[in-house]
C-alpha cells in the first residue's frame, strides 16, 4: 500500500507562518479600507483589492525563488546589485515619475509597470554592508579601511533617496544602516559622528523645504491646521479612537469614507484600530515582534557573518518600517509616507519585502546551533574588555 508523507519544509517554518499571517491580515483590511475609494474612482469596489491579490502573487512567487536560491551567491554580487540600485535612483532624475511631490517612481516601458527603485535600494544597501561586515571583520573599527567604505555607501544612497524628496524612506533607510554597522562592529563615536551630521543636513532640509517645515511644524502644534497639514494625522487618531477595545467590526470604517486620505496604504493601521480595536492592533503588533525575534535567532545561528549580517538587515527593515508607519498613525512621528510591511497596498514594498523574506528563509536552511558570535565585540566593550524548520 503506497505510502504519502507530508512534505518537509526546509526553512523556518514559524517566521513563514507569521508573513503569512500578516499578509492575510493585509489583504482583509485593503478589501474594507479600499472598498470606498474604488468604487468612487473606478465603479468597483473591488478593483484595488484584485490587483493586491495580483501583486501578493507575485510577491509569493519571489519569495519561493529566493528561498531556493543559495544566499552565498548574493555574497558575490552584492557591489554589483549596489550599483545597479545607485544607476536607478540616478535615473529617476532623469525618467522618474513624480507622485505627491516626490520623484521616486519609475514606469518600466514596454510593460506599463510602476516601480519604486527605493525599496530595491533599501535591499541593495543591506545586501552591500553584510558583505563590507564579512569582508573586512573587525576592520571595520577602523575608520579609514574599515568605515569610511560602508558609510560612504550608505551615505549616497540615503542622499539620492533624499534628493527625489522621500524623506521617510531616506530617514528609514539610515536607521536599517546604522543597526547593521552597530551590531556588525562599528564603533559609537564613528556612528555618532556620522549621525551628527545627518542632523546638521537635515535640518537644513527641514528648514529650507516648506513641504517638509510644514510636517514638522505640525507635528509640534496638533492642535493648528487640522484641515490642512494635520488632517491625516487627527483623522487618523479619531479612527483609531473610535476603535476602542474590540473595534467597529470588519469593514464597518467610517473614516474610509474619504474622512482618511490614504487609508489603504500609508494609513491602513488606523483602519486595523477602527475595526479591530485595541486587540487587534496589539496582535499584529506582535506580529511584527516575533518576526523579529525569529530572525535574530536565525542570524545567531547562522554559520557566517555575511548571513547573519544579512538577515538582521533585513529583519531591521521590516521592523524599521512597521514601527515608523505606527508611530505615524498614532500621531507620534511626523507623517513619512511609509507603507505598513506586508498589509498596505503596494507593490515595490510587497515584493522586496517578500523577496527579503525568501532571502531570510534561505539563511535559516543552512543554520546550525553554534553559529558565529556577532555579538561578541559588543559584549566585550559592555563589560570593559575592549538548521532544519522548528
């Protein structure tokens, strides 16, 4: 009698079932928050809900091919794919399509398709410093062989990213970078000094850029221009509010009936508040957590720096962006335009961000129980002295 037995996951199975999760999450919460719009725009309620769907397909299908793939090859090209990222954000300036004021999108001709080369950038930059981490070692304590190389990286491409006037993407970008150089071995006064100067140049910025003053501006009087600059941000907080403990219910938003501007992609976390409540925000919240707490393990228990680095990078960006697009909806960070990882609608963010968990899902393939100690420097300067599925 023919035997059938279920088929083995090589990978780790629980950060899956988590993306998985969060993407179904996703997908409910753009067929309630995106009912409205689409039926306003285009007489169908249901259009941007079946182009999500397209999209998570495809999101999926790059997600398996990059869990297939050995991650070590990415160890060879990473400059390249850097300098294919830095070409792209070059010619934005030249082809880039402008949305809401920023000229960070890019229409691939022959097929009619939109994409954001900065999401693919985000991935390059991540990809290059775990291989500068790998490469140099402990060097990178030196500033000159060691950081300078990796800081100048991140610097150009924060600064092209800055240049098309997506602030949020370029301030996340910075965060994910300088928690890779950290744990990777860079030293405090080299990041501080470095950080420092990306303050000084962005308050110029703010300063100079009436778009970006206004934001900040604000942001410090909630109470002035709630019909203008504030109103996504008191929209947002009446959304949330009105959630209460356990929420309105699915798709009974009222602030999708264009009260909130943008309650599908930017904003679709209030949307989560209003309908699920407290509960549910707390659960996808967690969501996110024990994403993260996944791939730290996986990165502990990987065999080389290079994969460790890798996946902490990504595991930053991902939590990076989760945390600032909270932040947001809740009125405690300036609004950035930052999408909700795995549940806004999109495209360029689903993707990358799925391809980056394919990536991750490789690394925890390959995992043992002693993995290199990236931690090692760091806990010696504390204390003053300088895998199959589960």
């Amino acid at each position: 009698m023919m035997k059938f037995t279920r088929p083995r996951l090589e990978c780790d199975r629980r950060t899956l079932l988590i993306v998985f999760a969060l993407i179904v999450v996703g997908a409910s919460l753009v067929a309630s928050s995106s009912s409205y719009y689409s039926a306003k725009e285009t007489g169908d309620p249901y259009f941007l809900l079946r182009k999500h769907l397209e999209r998570i397909v495809i999101a999926m299908l790059f997600l398996v091919l990059a869990m297939r793939i050995d991650y070590r090859v990415y160890r060879r090209i990473a400059p390249a794919v850097l300098g294919v990222a830095v070409v792209t954000l070059v010619g934005l300036f030249v082809v880039g399509r402008a949305v809401r004021g920023a000229q960070s999108w890019l229409t691939l001709g022959p097929i009619g398709v939109t994409v954001q080369p900065s999401e693919f950038a985000r991935l390059a930059l991540v990809l290059f410093l775990a291989w500068w981490l790998a490469r140099v070692g402990e060097r990178i304590e030196d500033v000159k062989t060691g950081y300078l190389p990796a800081a100048g990286a991140t610097l150009l491409v924060v600064g092209l990213i800055a240049a098309q006037r997506d602030m949020g993407t370029a301030l996340a970008t910075t965060v994910i970078a300088f928690i890779v150089l950290f744990v990777g071995g860079a030293k405090i006064a080299h990041l501080a000094a470095t950080a420092g100067g990306l303050v000084v140049v962005a308050t110029v910025r703010v300063l100079t850029a009436p778009y970006i003053r206004d934001r900040f501006m604000g942001y410090f009087n909630r109470g002035d221009d709630i019909g203008s600059v504030n109103w996504q941000t008191h929209q947002s907080l009446i959304s949330i509010g009105s959630g209460g403990i356990f929420g309105a219910g699915f798709g009974a938003s009222r602030q999708k009936l264009a009260w909130l501007p943008d309650s599908h992609t930017d904003f679709i976390f209030s949307i989560l508040g209003e309908e699920t409540g407290l509960v549910g925000t707390i659960i996808v919240s967690l969501l996110f957590l024990l994403l993260a707490l996944r791939a730290l393990k996986i990165s502990t228990r990987s065999s080389d720096v290079f994969g460790q680095m890798l996946v902490l990078g990504i595991a930053g960006s991902i939590f990076v962006y989760a945390s600032i697009n909270m932040l947001v909806a809740t009125g405690l960070f300036p609004v950035t335009g930052l999408p909700l990882p795995f549940i806004s609608y999109g495209g360029s963010a689903l993707v990358v961000n799925a391809l980056s968990i394919g990536v991750l899902l490789n690394v925890s393939r390959k995992t043992s129980t002693r993995g290199v100690n990236f931690l090692r420097r760091r806990q010696r300067a504390a204390v003053g002295e300088g895998a199959a599925c589960e």
